[in-house]
C-alpha cells in the first residue's frame, strides 16, 4: 500500500514540474463581446483594461487553471454615447460593480469550466478552450497562448435593460458571445 502512495506522489509530483505560472500579456491578448443589434446585425465591443494569470501544464499543453479580472469602466464599442450607456445602471454599473471576474477550475480537453462574475452575478459557464504550444521569444521569455469563447444570456446578470422596435423585435439580442484571447508570459 505504501508503495502505491509513493507512486501516485511521485506522478503527481512529476507531473507539477511541468506546469508553469503565466501572467497575462494585456498587450498581446484580448477580452471582447458580439451581440445582435436591432435583430439584424452584431455590435462587437471589448475590455481595454484587464489583467490575469493562469496555469498551463507544457508538457500536456492543458491549461490548469485561470482567474483574471476586468475593469467594467474600460468598455470600448467605438462609439462613446453607447460606450456610456453601457457603463449606467441600465447595463454594468460600473460605480456598484466596477469588476468583472473569470475563475477557471476545471478543464476537460477542449472545454474549461468556471465562474463569471458580472454586476455580482456568478454562474457556472462552460467554455470552448484552444491552446497552443509554448515557445521562446526573442527576449528569452516563455510564452504561451489560449482562447476561451462561449456564449451567455445577459439577462442571467442582470443586464435586463432592451426597447421595442416598432415591427416588433428588440433592440439588444440576449445572448452574448464571448471571447478571450491571452498570450501569457511565464513567471521566474
């Protein structure tokens, strides 16, 4: 028996050693949203301010965890007016919530479960996770890269303000579709 607790110890171990603890490069990555406008079009919209830091395993290439943040006030669509309006109480209230938060526990081969925290709302959201190799760059940092995307309904958090067109339709779509896209530098 004691042997085969010395084994799995020594697996797991051995395992560990592989893993290594990244911080997000907000400079090379991305936090952004499509959501339908008016029933007929998407408007595309991102976070210019978030920070994180993650786990990723080089030998499997398996992300391990991730949690990061997002500053709710850093919204950006291109277009000011609705860029304010999004920060009211009518969407993110930035001044009650001024955080967004992503905390992934658990990954399973293509997809990463977690919990996303929005206008203090959390639930439970299922993630398509791509991951990519590591390498070396030319300043003698490791890095790495992954993509998260998935889909949520904004009513779920809170972000129940809409209109109603006059042939009937609304002007903001529930679901939004969410993607992260992070470079990571390895931590020394």
């Amino acid at each position: 028996m004691n042997l085969l607790k010395t084994g799995l110890a020594t697996i797991l171990v051995a395992g560990s050693l592989f893993a290594g603890n990244y911080n997000v490069d907000a400079s090379h990555s991305s936090v952004g949203f499509k959501v339908k406008h008016m029933m007929i079009s998407n408007v595309k919209g991102k976070f210019d301010k978030f920070s994180g830091s993650f786990v990723f395993d080089e030998k499997t290439k398996t992300l391990k965890s991730l949690q990061g943040e997002v500053e709710a006030t850093s919204i950006n669509t291109e277009n000011a007016k609705r860029d304010n309006h999004l920060r009211s109480e009518d969407f993110f209230d930035v001044t009650n919530y001024p955080k967004l938060t992503l905390k992934i526990t658990d990954v399973n081969g293509d997809s990463a479960t977690g919990k996303l925290t929005i206008r203090g709302v959390t639930k439970v959201v299922k993630f398509e996770l791509e991951t990519s190799g590591v390498i070396k760059d030319p300043w003698g940092n490791t890095r790495t890269g992954l993509t998260l995307e998935t889909k949520v309904n904004r009513q779920d958090y809170g972000l129940k303000w809409n209109d109603v067109l006059e042939t009937g339709g609304l002007i903001v779509g529930d679901k939004v579709k969410i993607s992260v896209e992070l470079e990571g530098i390895l931590t020394k």
